[in-house]
C-alpha cells in the first residue's frame, strides 16, 4: 500500500512542497539569527553617536 501512495504524482508533490517549506523555515532563521545582532548593533552605535540637546 506504502508504495503505490508514494509512486503516485500527487504524493510527490506534496513532500515537494513539504521540503520547499523547510528551506524556506530554515532560510528564514538564519536571516533572523543574521539580521537582528545587526540591528541591535546600529542601534547601540546610534545611541552612542546622538547628540545630546544643550
């Protein structure tokens, strides 16, 4: 039974689909973990550049 729902077309598009999604999940992750110590170090340069009204 196994096999036959794997040989069919529509069960291989929807581990296609499946796998798209984890790349996608994971891309989005490493975006994040890349992006947002990058952020939070423009915004302690930011602090430390400000000029402070006399």
């Amino acid at each position: 039974m196994l096999p036959k729902i794997f040989a069919e077309e529509r069960a291989q598009s929807s581990w296609n689909a499946v796998y798209l999604l984890l790349v996608i999940a994971i891309a989005a992750i490493l975006l994040i973990a890349l992006i947002k110590p990058m952020f939070r170090q423009s915004q302690q340069i930011i602090k430390q550049t400000k000029i402070k009204p006399k």
